[in-house]
C-alpha cells in the first residue's frame, strides 16, 4: 500500500477548470437564490468567494465520477456542500463562538460587515444550500436521501452537536474517545456527507460500496483532524520558535498532545493509507485516492 500511495502522491487534484467550474456556479447559484438584498448577497460573496480548498466540493465530483468519469451532475451539490461549509466558518468566527478576526488570510464576516449581517450571511447560506439540492435535476427520491444525509451532518446530531460538545469543553482536557467524537462530529459529518451525497449522483452505486465509501470517509475525516493538529504545532514551531503546546490554547485537546507528535503523523498516515484501500473495488478511484493523499500532505 505504501507504494501505491508514493505512486500516486505528486497527483494534482487541483485541476483548474474544475476549481473554476466550481467557483463560477458558486456565484451564478448567489445570482439565483440571494437577489433580494444586494448588502446580504454582498456579505454572502464576500465568505463564500473568497478561495478555501474546496475540499467538499472535490469529494462530491470525485465520488459521483467513482463509476462514470463523465457523469456532470455533481455540481451543484458540490455548491451546496461549500454553502453549508462556509456557513460553519461564518459563525464559528463570531464573538459569540471562536472570536476569530482572520479567515482565509481576510478579515471575517463580521469584521469586513457586522455581527448581525454575518449571522445572516450564515443562515442565508445554510438554508441555500438545501434548496440547491432540492432544485437539482436528479430524481425526486435520490435528492429527499441527499436532503437527508446533509440534514443530518450538518444538525443537532452532526457538526451542530460537535460545535456544542467543543463550546462545552473549552479550557478543559478532554479524553481521547471524546476528541474523536468532537471531531467525527464537527468535521468528520460534512466530509463523510460530501461523499455519500456525491455517491448518490451516481444512479448505479450498491449498498457495498457505499459502505466502502463511509470507511473512506470516515478515515480521512479523521485524518483531516490530526493533521490539522500536526500543522498547528508546527507552524507555532517554525515562525514563533514556540516549543509543542505552547500556543495560547494551551489547555485544547488535541490529538498531538494525546498521542505526540511523530505519532499522530504515522496514524494520519495510516488512515489515509486505509482510506485508499477501502476505495480500490472502484473502477476510477483515482480522484478520491489524490483527495486522500491532499489530506495527508496539505500545508495549510
Ligand atoms: C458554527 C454550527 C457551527 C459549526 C462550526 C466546522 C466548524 C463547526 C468549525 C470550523 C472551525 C475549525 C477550525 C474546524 C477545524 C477543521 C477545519 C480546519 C475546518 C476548516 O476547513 P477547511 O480547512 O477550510 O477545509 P477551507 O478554508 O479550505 O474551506
């Protein structure tokens, strides 16, 4: 396994036009569906085009296209799962939640408009993306299941309950299962949504290997934590000369602090490598393995 993942490491999943496909339906769907108040469309733009890596996106095309390569109708829930994302990160900036100033390298929502409008942009968003799903082509029956799927990743039992369960535990030590929860929850449910719902784009997947797909996921959710943990610390390292842990979170858990440094890079690295096994029964798993690598290798 670790050949096929050398082989396969210097991969790009950043093809261009794919990006840019995404970005401009991004926008022509704000044209759509926010054209009432051009403040709140401008505050909704101004989060949800402003780059990020597109994560979400890219696990939709890359699991609807996991069967036919030339299957075009992942785009607009690709969009939708970036609407609910981005809405995520819009209040999750608030003074009310992480306090953040500084999102994607620019101020935040609140910062560049105000509270009130942030919190808008948010709601606006997160309802947005539903009625995209809801206004796709696909049949009747396959969008109610990728309603479902996004309701739930994203609600009271999904990334909602792992904000609350992280707010909980602000300034305190929490065990390694809990962590795991936390984090299946805020960051693993939308990931582990972008594929099923991407899976769903395509009309002949079978229940097998939608549960190979859940494995998938559900490993590089938790690969996307650790090594969201393992940049944090090194980057404190390299431009502040700070030891591991010194930051001003210091009382955060995190999966360096619960299993050292070294070793949460090899169990990223495990993950991803079961990511991909889990993926080889497709016929054109190539995507989801460089979206897998991605994880694994990201700088920032
Ligand atoms: C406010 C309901 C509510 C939920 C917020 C997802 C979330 C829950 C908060 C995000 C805060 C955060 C820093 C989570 C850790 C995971 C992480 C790094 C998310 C950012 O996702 P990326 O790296 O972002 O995919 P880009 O900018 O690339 O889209």
């Amino acid at each position: 396994m670790a050949g096929r993942i050398r082989r396969t490491m210097n991969n790009e999943i950043y093809d261009p036009s794919v990006l840019e496909s995404i970005e401009t339906r991004l926008s022509e769907l704000t044209d759509q569906y926010a054209k009432s108040s051009p403040e709140l469309k401008a505050a909704i733009n101004y989060s949800l085009l402003s780059g990020g890596k597109r994560l979400r996106a890219l696990l939709v095309k890359a699991a609807s296209q996991l069967i036919d390569p030339d299957n075009k109708n992942w785009i607009d829930c690709a969009c939708a799962l970036e609407m609910m994302h981005c809405y995520s990160l819009i209040h999750d900036d608030l003074p009310a939640m992480d306090d953040d100033n500084l999102r994607r390298g620019k101020p935040t929502n609140h910062i560049q408009f105000d509270e009130a409008t942030a919190i808008l942009a948010g709601d606006a968003l997160l309802t947005m993306a539903f009625e995209v799903i809801a206004n796709t082509s696909v049949n009747d029956s396959i969008k109610i299941k990728q309603i479902q799927i996004l309701a739930h990743a994203s609600g009271a039992n999904g990334m909602v309950a792992g904000q609350a369960i992280d707010l909980a535990s602000t300034n305190q030590e929490i065990d390694f299962e809990h962590l795991k929860t936390m984090h299946k929850l805020k960051t693993g449910a939308l990931i582990l949504a972008s594929v099923q719902i991407g899976a769903l784009c395509e009309p002949n997947i079978t229940p097998s290997q939608q549960s190979a797909l859940k494995q998938y996921a559900q490993n590089i959710g938790l690969g996307f934590q650790i090594i969201d943990d393992v940049l944090d610390v090194e980057s404190d390292t390299q431009t502040l000369g700070k030891p591991q842990g010194s930051d001003s979170e210091a009382n955060k858990s995190t999966y360096v602090k619960h299993l050292g440094l070294q070793t949460a890079k090899d169990t990223a690295l495990q993950l991803i490598e079961q990511a991909c096994e889990h993926i080889q029964i497709f016929e054109h798993p190539q995507m989801l393995n460089n979206i897998a690598l991605f994880v694994l290798n990201r700088k920032h």
